[in-house]
C-alpha cells in the first residue's frame, strides 16, 4: 500500500512534468505573437527656377536680356512593401536593397522650360536687337529613373528625416539629354513628427506619415535676379501585419 507521502511526492513529480510541458508548448505560440511590420513609400518633389536679366544701358556687341523658366518634377515609389522593425523611436529596414538606402525606389522623371529675350548684334547688315534663338527643345519627356535610394533617419525621439538619391552612371544616365530642370538627381530632404506608439501597443494596424520639404530663395545677378523653390512630399506607410 502506497503512503500518503509517497502519493504527494508521485502527484508532485507529475504536476513539476506537466508544467514543464505547458510552458515548452506555450512559448512558441508566444514567441510567434511577436508583432511584424512593413512599410512602403511614395512621393514628389518639384523644382522651379525663373530668371530674368534686364536690358544693359549702354548695349555693345552680343549684349543680352532673356527672361529664363524652368520646372521638373520626380515622382518616386516603392515596388513593394519591406519589412522594417520598430523599436527606440526609430524604424529600421530589415531588407537588403540594392541601392544601399533603406528603401529602393523607382521613379519618374519629367520636365519643361524656355528662353526667351534679345541680343544685340553688330554685323554689317544688322545693327542692333534680335532676338535670341529658341532652345532645341522645350520638354524632356518622362523618363524612367529604374533604382533611386532612401534613407530615414532620427535625429530626436519624435522626429523622423528622409533624404536620397537616384542611383545612375555617367554612361547609362537615363538624363543625359535633357536641358531642364533639376539634374543632380538627389532627393530632397523631408521631415515630419513620428510617433509609432500605436502600432506597437496594437492600437492601430496602419499608419501613415507625411513628410515635407521646402527650400526657396531669391537673389540678384548683376542686372538681373533669380528665383528658385525646392519642395517635396513623402508618404510613408507602415503597416502592422502580425
């Protein structure tokens, strides 16, 4: 007959088994509830110069005035989603890309603008204004830019920053013919405040943060003066999928 003892000892042995079971088969269910995001982007940046220089006083020999414009524009997205990691007020990419930046992106390029104005001419038959010979063309049809870069960054704990560039060389510059717009193909830097506290807490599944840029400014060039503005808008979504 077995003791009273001995039946504790027996009971006690099974439950320390069972518990052991319990929690070997509870901590994949609970490793797998760990949350997974991803996130994707898109955007435009435009860019806008006007010049204009004024008719000299005293004109001489090949002495000008022309009233210059031009405007391009660069849309930009992801192909598709990636997936990222949220932790310590800043999201981080945990797919390889080929840019180098956190996100590749393909984008867009499209752009226009005119001269028009006088000079002055000395020839034999002709002494004075003409006017100036209109550009080849006026446009650069859009045009594919197939791998662009961008990179986020978090200078404090509330506030997110993204600047890139497009991705090309000298001798497969989609661009290399085009006479308009802004050419140095970077993107421009956009900021917004970031707060991904509802992602993390589960109280939200998506979330979408606007970033924007703007550079403008204005200045004079002897006889004349100039005007410019950068601006961008970046979309980034990050969305909750476990």
């Amino acid at each position: 007959m077995i003791s009273t003892a001995r039946r504790a000892t027996a009971s006690a042995a099974l439950g320390l088994v069972l518990a052991t079971l319990v929690g070997a088969l509870a901590a994949p269910a609970s490793a797998a509830k760990k949350p997974r995001f991803v996130a994707s982007l898109y955007g435009i940046q435009r860019h806008d110069v006007v010049s204009k220089t004024d008719p000299p006083p005293d004109p001489t020999c090949f002495s000008r005035y022309s009233t210059h414009w031009e405007k391009s524009s660069l849309r930009f997205s992801t192909s598709k989603p990636i997936r990222v990691s949220l932790g310590g007020h800043r999201v981080t990419a945990l797919t390889p890309t080929r840019s180098g930046h956190d996100f590749d992106l393909k984008g867009t390029y499209q752009a226009a603008g005119d001269e028009t104005g006088e000079e002055w001419v000395c020839a034999p038959d002709k002494y004075g204004y003409e006017p100036i010979p209109p550009p080849d063309t006026n446009t650069c049809e859009a045009t594919e830019l197939p791998l662009l870069g961008m990179s986020l960054s978090f200078p404090t704990a509330r506030r997110i920053v993204a600047r890139g560039e497009a991705i090309v060389s000298s001798e497969s510059n989609p661009l290399a013919d085009c006479m308009w717009g802004d050419l140095s193909l970077v993107l421009y830097e956009a900021k917004a405040s970031f707060d991904v506290r509802p992602l993390l807490d589960g109280e939200a599944k998506e979330m979408q943060f606007i970033l924007r840029g703007r550079d403008r400014s204005t200045f004079d060039e002897g006889s004349g003066h100039s005007s410019y503005e950068d601006k961008t808008t970046v979309y980034l979504t990050i969305r909750r999928v476990r």
